[in-house]
C-alpha cells in the first residue's frame, strides 16, 4: 500500500500538482460497493474541491463494470479528470482512442476478477469435497494443526454450556456477558464477544460438525469432530425458532427475571415481558399484543403475582419432588431418548424415499407430472418430519429435575444455575384474564383465580386485600384514626415479628381507645 501512494505521489509531483488528500482502502476489493469502501467514498467526496483523482490502476476505481461508469459520470459531471498510473495516465472517454483504451482496461479488470472468483470457487469446492469449510479461520472451541480443525478441550467445553445454557431459557446478552467477564475471546480477532459474533458463531453450526452457512451446503459434515450432539443442535435450533415466532429479542430479560420465557399469554401464547426492574409495582405484559394488538388482545398482570402464585406452588411441591425427581427424570429421559430415535428414523426414511425417487426420475423409470407430484408430497412430509425431530430434540435437551437448585433459587436468589433447574420443573405459566395456570413438566395443571393472588392483610382471619406496609386498608385507617401513626406503626411491626390475630388488633384498638378516654 504504501508503495503505491509513493508512486501516486511521484505522478502528481511530476504533473507539478498541489496534493489536497490521500486516501486507501487496505484490503477491500475493488468489487465492492462505494459505501462498503470508506477510503474511495471520502475521496469522490472530496473531489467537490479538488481538479484531478489518482490512482495506481484503473481497478482501484472499480472492478464492477456498471459500478465504474457511474464513478466517471459523477466525475464528469463535477468536471474532475481521472489519472491511472500504471494503465496509460489519463482516462479519457471523450475521443476514439481514449475510450478504446478505458474499454480494454475494463475488459481486463472484469475479467481478472472473474478469473480469481473461478479459482475461489475451485478452492472452495475442493474444501468442501475434504470436510473442511471455506477459509480455515480459527474458530472458537478447536485449534488448528496442520490444517485440520482439532477440539480444544478448554473451549470446548464452554462452546458446550453455551448451547446448553441458550436452550435452556438464557439469551444472547447475558451469555455475551458471561463469556467476556470470564476472560474468553472471539476466535482469530481476539477482541470481546457482541450479540452479533455469538450468534452467528452458535448458527454456523459448526460446533454440531457442519461446515458451511449457505442453504446448499447446510447439510455437509466436516472432517472436524463435533463439540455437541445432532440432539443438541436441533433443540437449539427449535428454541431459536420459538424465540424468533414469539419476537423475542435479547434483551438479557433472562438474566434479570428468574421467569423470562416461562410466562406465557393464554390468548396467543408469547412470552410477557416486565415492564421495569426497579419500580416495585411492576407488571407483565403480553410481547404478542405489544408487536401487533390487532392479533392479540393481550393481558397485563403484577409481575409479584405471578412470582407468589410460582412461589407458592413451588414450595408445596419440594417434599414430592424431592421423592419423584430420580425416578420421574429417568422416566422422561428415556421416552425422550425414544420419542428422538422414532422421530429421527421417521425423517430419514423420507429421505431415503426422496433419493430413491431422484434415482427413478434419473433412470427415466417416472412420468415428469408423477415425479413433480411425489416430490411435492415427499418435501412436505420432510418438513413436517424435520420439525417433528427438532421437538423431540429439544425434549430431551430438558434438564433434569433438581430439588435443591430449586430450593436455593427459592431461598437465596435465581443464578442461571438455579432458573436452568426450573425449567426441569415448571413447563411454562399461562396468564389469561381471570386465571393463572401453572404447567408442570410432569403431572396436571394447577389453575389459580387471578383474584386470589392478590396480597391479603397479615392479621389472620382478616383475609382483606393488602392495602399498605402488609394490613388491609380497613385496619390501616382504623389504627390511624385510633392512636396516629404511632399505633399504625406498632400493629405493622407486631403483625410482622408474631402472628397477630384479628382479636389481638381488636384488643389493641380497645386499649388505645380507654387510653385516649382516661386523657
């Protein structure tokens, strides 16, 4: 590069010209657009005050022809005449012989180009054919020896959890933040992990053992050993259709509310999302209605509602999960690992119906129209089997029942660890009008009124609606009437310390009330 600008410069020194501004482009193709090359895009910007534009060649205007005739009409029409150094000096469309020449150096630049996309592709093709993908740039999770890729067991096992961790219920953004405050890299650049690079890097399925992106190669398998199973992949890949069906971004919601992707709209069954994290009365809304209302009426509730009617059901159930949790796990993964194998058999042997039928069509051995006819049925049954795997694959990437995790998520705090746990428990929350319904991944449904989970007053046998600091309204306006904020005060903190009784606030109340006759 710098010799080129020295050659540049030494043109324009020889042509007795001022140099106003110097611009490269290290390393982008002459192919590209104006926009996606910076340096050529502040030069023809600049030329509004400058008289000549130079350049060591013709193809470091540009390479694309259509994209070159545009750049010197712009050029002409601000009156600004174009030198190529290596090819002739002055490009000059305006005579005979000058537009012979600009058509036989772009002629040469296209075809040039042509040439080095045809030796790309022969390059590729026979990566492909060897297992490999397209470039051997690092990728996280293997080193490369002697160019083939090779599991490094470190990366490896986080690529693992990565996959592990996204099925079950995390996001983008917290598993980003993960990885860069534990000190791991994006593969090659060194740099942090964004949004962007994990997800691409986790949709590239190459940690699954394929090799390419593009739709025509999705299916070949590289020579390199995979990080996760064919199970694996398909449960993440059916959980990142879900979220994109639901509109769910990630906005790391995951790593905030222990119940993100759990709680569900019982009109159109996305996920609700909080409204605030820092506002005590905060609710849940419905994703579905906020993204379109008219395809959804929505429903809102207090976000501690649900966690009390979660938290409740939870903790009644600790002692039988405790009980069940080997057995009722051993269960499910075994007709998990059963519902996954039939699931697999049923899609490849309509994969092997469609081979056979190409080999028919091939042999001459089939009617155009009866082909064209069963190879429309067979790719519908493909597609419905191929989503019939990725639901069997994603029921055996559940977790297994864990009390404990549970127990401490219930009593200090939802870590990833424990909300990963949950979901070996709790299958989801459906939130309607009137009910919250609470699915287990094992046994009935429990349906609570919405009503119900309204706080109630912590004097017993009261059982009126919480109205401030855990007493109803009635005996908040009752203590206050009676002895003032100090009595309000006293009865907030007994009913807190011991159980309080609606005969204890009555007796109480008495007492205040002989006290303040006697004065």
């Amino acid at each position: 590069m710098s010799d080129q600008l020295d050659r540049c410069r030494a043109y324009a020194v020889d042509h007795g010209w001022e140099i106003v501004g110097e611009f490269t482009d290290d390393g982008r193709s002459g192919l590209l657009d104006r926009h996606k090359r910076p340096g050529l895009d502040a030069a023809l910007t600049a030329m509004e005050s400058a008289d000549v534009l130079v350049t060591l060649w013709t193809s470091r205007l540009s390479r694309e022809e259509r994209q070159r005739a545009e750049l010197l009409d712009f050029l002409d029409a601000l009156r600004v005449d174009w030198h190529a150094v290596a090819d002739g000096g002055r490009v000059d469309r305006s005579t005979y012989t000058g537009y012979i020449t600009y058509g036989i150096n772009t002629l040469l630049d296209v075809a040039h180009s042509k040439r080095v996309r045809e030796n790309w592709h022969r390059v590729h093709e026979r990566r492909l054919a060897a297992g490999l993908p397209k470039t051997s740039s690092p990728r996280f999770g293997y080193r490369v020896v002697d160019g083939t890729y090779v599991v490094d067991t470190a990366e490896g096992e986080v690529v693992r959890d990565l996959y592990r961790r996204y099925t079950r219920g995390e996001g983008f953004t917290p598993l980003v933040t993960w990885l860069n405050e534990s000190g791991w890299h994006v593969a090659g650049s060194g740099g942090p992990w964004t949004v962007r690079t994990l997800s691409r890097f986790m949709e590239s399925g190459f940690a699954a053992g394929f090799i390419s992106r593009e739709d025509e190669f999705r299916h070949l398998r590289g020579a390199h050993d995979p990080l996760i199973s064919e199970a694996d992949w398909m449960a993440y890949r059916a959980e990142r259709g879900d979220r994109s069906r639901m509109a769910r971004k990630s906005s790391g919601a995951s790593a905030r509310w222990w119940l993100a992707g759990l709680v569900k709209c019982a009109h159109c069954g996305s996920s609700l999302y909080v409204d605030s994290f820092t506002r005590d009365a905060s609710s849940a809304l419905c994703t579905g209605h906020r993204g379109n209302p008219a395809s959804c009426p929505g429903v809102t509730i207090l976000r501690r509602y649900v966690e009390d009617a979660v938290g409740m059901w939870l903790g009644g159930h600790l002692d039988q999960l405790d009980a069940l949790a080997g057995l009722e796990s051993g269960q499910t993964a075994n007709a998990a690992a059963m519902a996954y194998q039939a699931a697999v058999a049923a899609r490849d042997k309509i994969a092997d119906g469609l081979a056979n039928l190409e080999v028919s069509k091939a042999l001459g051995d089939m009617a155009p129209v009866v082909y064209q006819r069963a190879r429309k049925t067979l790719d519908a049954k493909l597609a419905d089997a191929d989503s019939a795997v990725k639901v069997a694959a994603a029921a055996m990437a559940q977790p297994d029942t864990d009390p404990d995790a549970v127990r401490r998520g219930l009593e200090t705090g939802w870590t990833p660890d424990e909300t990963a746990a949950l979901r070996g428990v709790l299958a989801r929350v459906e939130v309607g009008p009137d009910t919250v319904t609470i699915f287990p991944v094992t046994g009935d449904p429990v349906v609570r009124e919405r009503a119900s989970l309204a706080p109630r007053c912590n004097v017993t046998g009261c059982g009126r609606v919480h109205y401030t600091r855990g007493l109803c309204k009635s005996h908040t306006m009752l203590a206050r009437n009676r002895g003032g904020e100090e009595l309000f005060a006293a009865l907030v903190r007994r009913a807190e310390e011991t159980v309080l009784t609606v005969e204890d606030v009555d007796a109480l109340l008495a007492q205040s009330n002989r006290v303040s006759v006697e004065t």
